[in-house]
C-alpha cells in the first residue's frame, strides 16, 4: 500500500469514526444509523462498479463471493483475507482484521466506547438483500483479539429503531412520535395530580406496562436469551434519554434481579412539580416497564419495587424484581 492509499484509508476509518460519535448523540441513533451510512454507500458502490459483480448463482454465497472478487478488482481488498461458508440460506463469513480497511476504526471504536458496526459484514448483508429480494440480518461476534473477526448474515425481518422524519412526521420505529419537553410533560403530570392524585402512580404504571409487553414481543425472537433481549430494552431507554438502566442483579434460576436508573427524567418532572403519591419513590413508570420485561422474560408474574429514588436526594433509582408470590 503506497502512501496516498494509506492516508486514504486512514481517512475512511476517521470518517466512521466521526459519524459514530455523532450517532451516538442522536435519539435512537447509534449503530442504527452507522448502518444507513453503511448501506448507503455500498448501494453506491455496487451500482458504479456492478459489471464486474458476476455471481455464478442467486445463492446468498454466490453473491458474497461475487461482491468479494469485485472488490478485489478493484483493488479495495484481497480475497484471501477472506472465509466464507455456506449455512443453506446464511452465510457464515470470517475476516481477517489485521488486514482489513477499517481496522483503525474498529480498535479505536472498541477502545473509545463508540458506537460499532463492520462495514465489511454490512455490505455482504446488503448485497444478499438486494439481489435476492429478501431481507437479511446480520449477527457478528464481539470483536475479539483473535486475527479474525465472525459473523452470519441470514433471512430475517430487520428490526426499525430508528428516529426518522419523513414528511411533517417524526416516527420512532415506524410509528408516530412528538418531540414533548420535560416541562410541558410536567405540566401534564401536574395537571393529573391536582386533580386525582391518587390516579397518577396507577396511570404511570398500568401505561408503561401494557406498552412494554408489546415491546418485549415485537424483539424477543431475534436474541438468544431473555437477558440479552432486556439488555436491548434498557438500552433503547436510554438512547431515547429517559433514563439510563444498568443491571446489579440477574438471577433467572432464582427469578431475582437488581436494577439501578441514573438520570431519570420523572424523578427530575416529581422534584420540579412538587409531586409525591408515595413516601420515597416516584418512578411508578420505569416499574412498571421493569415489571413487564421480566414478567415476560421468566414467564409469570414479576413485581418491581422502588428503593431508592433521585427525586428524593438519592445518587440513583434502584428497583428490585421478584416473583409476586414472593413479594
């Protein structure tokens, strides 16, 4: 690689690693968004360079190999670099990272806690979708300290996240949404407990719940244990800035977990608006998110009480679930 290239590449990885940063302080940002610029750019490219995409069938390796070889002419990799295996209808694809493009990218992301995507693996990804007509997934391993880094792109419904404007409507997930600061969400609490005080911890809680089973279903089958599934759950939580969870406790054997909030946004509405249904706690809706979640995860009924709350001068919110006939 002469000098020119490798100032090049050097400023393709920065350029990835410029668009994460900055995913990552979107709403519902983060790798979502990594992968529209990902899938952007390769449509690009396959449709200036598709002459030399010659596949010999439709099967998603076939396409794999075919976008690996044209790559290669031109001269944007090697394909030695390269091991696919064909899984029926995945494709298992390994990678060598020491000699891969966007390794800067890569080792700086992981070291910086940047948000991380292989663009190598989303391009596979995409080329299977577009020429099969069929919508593909992908799943990679964590990016290890082996020489090669795993993955499997495979037939599946891929799930939408992400914050998009289309039009005059914002959507998050491709259902409707409204940008409502926490003052004039305040405003509304305040509205409800000066008029039924005793209603508010019941709404709060009952409306997340329900909503949370809903979204507990509509992921449960792309994860491989309920753990990971939850884990996605908080974290989209905390992309949308409601409050950022981390897991103490997860004992599925004994059906016991431990969860601490930081920066909840109805602690900060209960504190500002003078709220108080309850001696100690005002977070009746992250309970009830909580309680549905694990509810779901260990199939019966979990309940979710507050310990300690940031509204009332504590450095966090911290919830205990446990099975009801243990409460």
């Amino acid at each position: 690689m002469d000098h020119q290239d490798n100032f090049l590449f050097k400023l393709l990885n920065y350029v990835f690693l410029g668009v994460g940063q900055l995913a990552d302080n979107v709403p519902m940002g983060g790798i979502s968004y990594l992968e529209m610029v990902c899938e952007s750019y390769v449509e690009r490219m396959f449709h200036q360079y598709r002459n030399n995409f010659n596949p010999v069938s439709d099967k998603a390796v076939d396409l794999c190999q075919a976008w690996i070889e044209l790559m290669e002419i031109e001269g944007f990799l090697n394909k030695d670099d390269y091991q696919l295996n064909n899984g029926g209808d995945s494709v298992q694809i390994r990678v060598n990272k020491q000699n891969c493009s966007y390794y800067d990218y890569c080792n700086t992301a992981k070291k910086e806690n940047i948000s991380l995507v292989c663009p190598r693996m989303l391009s596979f990804r995409w080329v299977a979708t577009h020429c099969t007509g069929h919508q593909y997934q992908l799943k990679t391993q964590n990016f290890s300290d082996n020489n090669w880094c795993q993955g499997t792109i495979y037939p599946g419904e891929i799930r939408s996240e992400i914050l998009t404007k289309d039009g005059d409507n914002i959507s998050i997930a491709g259902e409707r949404a409204i940008v409502l600061s926490t003052n004039a969400y305040g405003v509304l609490m305040k509205t409800i407990y000066d008029y039924a005080p005793h209603l508010l911890d019941h709404v709060l809680y009952e409306s997340t719940y329900y909503s949370s089973l809903v979204e507990y279903d509509k992921i449960a089958d792309y994860y491989e244990n309920e753990r990971e599934v939850i884990e996605h759950l908080l974290n989209t939580i905390a992309r949308l800035g409601n409050i950022r969870y981390e897991i103490i406790e997860f004992d599925s054997h004994n059906k016991r977990a431990v969860i601490r909030g930081y920066g909840s946004y109805m602690a900060e509405i209960f504190k500002n608006n003078k709220l108080s249904v309850s001696p100690r706690t005002s977070c009746a809706s992250a309970k009830g998110r909580l309680a549905s979640y694990f509810t779901k995860a260990w199939g019966e009924e979990i309940v979710c009480e507050e310990l300690t709350c940031e509204a009332f001068g504590d450095d966090y919110c911290e919830f205990i679930l446990l099975p009801k006939n243990q409460k």
